[in-house]
C-alpha cells in the first residue's frame, strides 16, 4: 500500500487455505496467499461525465480510484474469491469477486519467480440497493456457512439477509428477502454475530446485535421474531460477539438441561471484559 497507509482489518479467507486478506486507510485491500507475491487492489468509479464527447469512436470511460477506507467487510464462504464490502461512513453494501489468476506457462519455460505468476484481473463490484441502510452501517457479519449475512447502523437497525446463488451465481445472487429491524436498538450497532446450524433434525438460525448502550438482542432469522433482549453488564461497549451451539452432554451445557442442544452467546468488551451467556437456560454463565 501507499507510504505511511496504516492497516485497518485482516481476515483469513475461508476459500482459499492460509490466505489472508489486508484492507488499508487508503482505500487499498492486499491480497496474499502462499507461493504469490502480495496483490495489491483498489475500488475505482467512473469519473464524472463533462460535456458530451466529440464526434468520433467511442472511448473507454476513465477511472477513478476511491480512496476511501473499507470501514467493514467480510469473505463469502463457498463462493470463491466473493467479499462483501462497506465503505466508511456509508449506507450502501458493495459485493465483488477478487479475481485472483495464476498466469499459464508452458513447461518448458519454468518460471524463475514462482511468486510473479499470480495476477489480479478487474471485476464489477455491484451495489445491492435492496440492502441500502438508513444511516451510516457500523457493523457487517456473514455466517461461517456463507448462508447469511448481516449489518448494524448507527441508528440501531439491524439488517439480515439469506445468502443465495454462492459459487457463480454472481453479486446478483447474493441477496434476497431481506429484513429490516428499525428498532433493534436505541444506540448505534457495534457488533454482530450469526448461527446458521441444524441441531437434533431442526434449524437454527440466529442473529445476535450488541450495541453502544451495552443492549443485547437475539433474533431468530427464519421466523423473524425477537428471541431474547439482554443487557450486557460490562462497563465498556461491547466490541465483539459469538454464537456456538452447543451439543448435549458437551462441558458447556447447563446443568438445567445437559440433554438438549443448547447456545453459548459469548460477549468481548472492549477493556478486555468477556461474559458468556446460556441461551438455553437464559442465564449468565461467567
């Protein structure tokens, strides 16, 4: 990245073994995976169309990088090389693909630097308007199985969707039936979890939100009602949150009922503060 551009977020990419993606202030994400020199790239937009262009053939449009920095974003699991993007300050969620190709040599021409055959090739990141917030988003999630994803708002809202068409289904089919909560919370969101598990032959598919004003709320995402409303007693916002399902008889399961499957909600402040709770038991484990 540019001279004196700080590192904002690292993520391992799911698809992709001991990859890792480095989104930076400028605007600019790196992109490296074993054997290939890092790849650096960046977002560009059209530049503002002037007056209309002389007679003649028709020219490529001109591009603009943006330079502004990916507040939050997050790999899609099962759809390779797919990300879902939130720049700062903004409402929109961007989807793309990093289109990361290994250059094709013929055997007889061994390639002296293996890390020089791997090239980034453009993509179309596309806006999903059906998932415009109304207010700044300041949290975004998608599930470890890529079927769900989801953000927060400064205004409390809290947004979750189902994933579809992963694979070559493109950005377009990344989204669908989305569902708003205008009144998760009276503060703005700042962290986000999701599970997405089948447990003794029944689905389970949660949302959990935490917000500034150390609220915590759990929505069942398939029945789209609110499960259970809980406030975090830690001094500091929460920063970070969990959902685990737990089997029956595992060490974590409340003593209440070791014979069901249960869920550990576990909770990150940000003075360093952990509490985990049992949703099964509703109470507070430690």
């Amino acid at each position: 990245p540019a001279s004196g551009s700080a590192a904002r977020c690292a993520r391992w990419d799911p698809n992709v073994a001991d990859a890792v993606g480095v989104s930076h202030d400028d605007g600019s994400f790196v992109y490296s995976q074993p054997g290939s020199r890092p790849l650096r790239l960046q977002l560009h937009t059209e530049a503002t169309k002037g007056a209309a262009a002389a007679a003649g053939p028709p020219r490529r449009p001109s591009l603009v990088p943006v330079d502004a920095a990916w507040s939050h974003w997050a790999f899609l699991p099962g759809a390779a090389g797919g990300v879902l993007i939130v720049l700062r300050h903004t409402e929109r969620v961007l989807a793309g693909t990093l289109l990361v190709h290994r250059l094709p040599c013929a055997a007889s021409e061994p390639v002296a630097d293996a890390a020089a055959a791997c090239v980034a090739r453009p993509s179309a990141v596309q806006r999903l308007e059906s998932l415009d917030a109304p207010a700044p988003i300041s949290a975004l999630c998608v599930s470890r199985c890529g079927s769900f994803g989801a953000f927060g708002a400064v205004d409390g809202t809290v947004c979750f969707w189902r994933i579809g068409g992963g694979g070559g289904g493109g950005p377009a089919a990344l989204h669908h039936s989305a569902c708003f909560h205008d009144g998760s919370h009276a503060a703005p969101v700042t962290a986000l979890a999701l599970l997405a598990a089948e447990a003794c032959g029944a689905q389970t598919s949660l949302c959990a939100s935490a917000a500034a004003d150390q609220s915590v709320v759990l929505v069942d995402m398939l029945s789209r009602t609110r499960l259970a409303a809980l406030l975090s007693p830690a001094a500091a916002p929460v920063c970070a949150l969990s959902l685990s399902l737990v089997p029956p008889h595992a060490p974590a399961a409340p003593p209440e009922a070791p014979h069901e499957p249960s869920v550990l909600l576990c909770l990150g402040a940000s003075d360093g503060a952990v509490e985990a709770w049992s949703l099964c038991a509703g109470r507070e484990a430690g």
